[in-house]
C-alpha cells in the first residue's frame, strides 16, 4: 500500500506515516485521560515522547489533527466489522456480525471510542471533524437501509420500513458505548448477541 498524498502531489514516505499515526495514537490516549479541551499539542507531544513542533510539521492545525483521529478510528472499526460481517451466508448473519463485532470493538477500544465522541460534541477546533462524522453516519444509515431493502427483496425480512429499522440499529449502537462506560461489569459477549437476536427478531420474516 502506497503512502497516502500530501498536497501537492508529493507522497509521505513511510516513516512521516509512522510518525502520524505515533501523533496520532497520543492524542487518542491523551483526550481518554484528560478530556479534549485540554487536549493541548504540548500534552500529546509530552505522551508521544516528541517536541509540540513536530506535530505541527504534521498537523498545521489541531482540527486538522482531531480529523485524522476520526479518520483512523473509524477505519480501524470498518477493519474490525468487515472481519465479521465478510462472507456471512445470509443477510441475518452480516446483520448479527455487525451489531456484534461493533459492540466487541467498543469493549476492546475504549479509550478510542472516547475520543471520537469527545471530538464529536466539541464546540471549537472540531468542524472538519464533526462534518466529517455527520458524512460517515449518513452514509452508515443508507448502507443499512440498502441492505434491509435487499433482504426484503430475497425475501429473507419480512416487510418493515428500512429507513426506520436501520436509523433503530445505528440508535442502538451508538448507545453501546455508554452503557459498556457506565456498567464495567458487562458481561459483553452476552450483550452483544442480545442486541443481535433483538434485531434479528425485529427483522426475520415468520
């Protein structure tokens, strides 16, 4: 895989790559420990064991940064649920792999699931962050909706709105993370495949 563009035309090499996602890595652990409005290019710098000017050779400004925390999470979930959803054998199955693989992702990355939330509902230096997330979440809820409408269309659902149910699943894992924060005891396996067979109920045709 090649590195990816920076303007201009000209590609990072692999250890400019290496170091952002060092950056980047610090800022997750950094916004999980101490919140994101202190969040500061000197807190990171201090975690990742850098100066605070070679994150600004990286990252010009700190929207800038908070878009590329976004960025790398979300693309580590869809890694994590493209592993469980890849090759199901009906469409009951990817759903169960969805609901399920997201609410194990959540167990297993806390700390990143707090920062994107944190980024997220933040008043300043976030726009290219939340705009960006707001894109992401629509294009989740058609993803579902094609793939409810699909499985009416196999006759594996039964008839329903797609829109509502997909607009319910995305509801019911965005609330995921909270409860996993606030009940550390969760048995997490059993929640998952209780929100799944919740679903799968809710979707299956009788």
């Amino acid at each position: 895989m090649q590195p990816e563009n920076r303007s201009g035309g000209q590609k990072r090499s692999f250890i400019e790559d290496a170091r952002r996602g060092q950056i980047v890595a610090a800022t997750i652990a950094t916004i999980a420990e101490i919140g994101y409005a202190k969040a500061s290019f000197v807190q990171i710098a201090q975690r990742a064991d850098i100066s605070p000017g070679l994150i600004t050779y990286h990252f010009a400004k700190r929207e800038e940064l908070m878009k590329q925390v976004m960025l790398t999470v979300h693309d580590s979930m869809d890694h994590a649920l493209s592993a469980r959803t890849e090759g199901s054998e009906s469409y009951c199955a990817a759903l169960r792999g969805l609901i399920e693989g997201f609410v194990h992702y959540c167990a297993e990355h806390p700390a990143e699931l707090i920062a994107i939330s944190q980024i997220a509902a933040a008043a300043r230096d976030a726009e290219a962050a939340r705009t960006w997330a707001e894109e992401q979440n629509a294009s989740t809820l058609t993803e579902l909706e094609d793939m409810f409408r699909e499985g009416q269309e196999q006759g594996e659902f039964r008839e329903f709105a797609p829109r509502v149910m997909a607009v319910s699943v995305l509801a019911a894992m965005e609330a995921t993370p909270a409860e996993l924060w606030a009940r550390p005891d969760t048995d997490v396996t059993a929640y998952a495949k209780e929100l799944a067979d919740l679903f799968e109920r809710a979707v299956r045709d009788a």
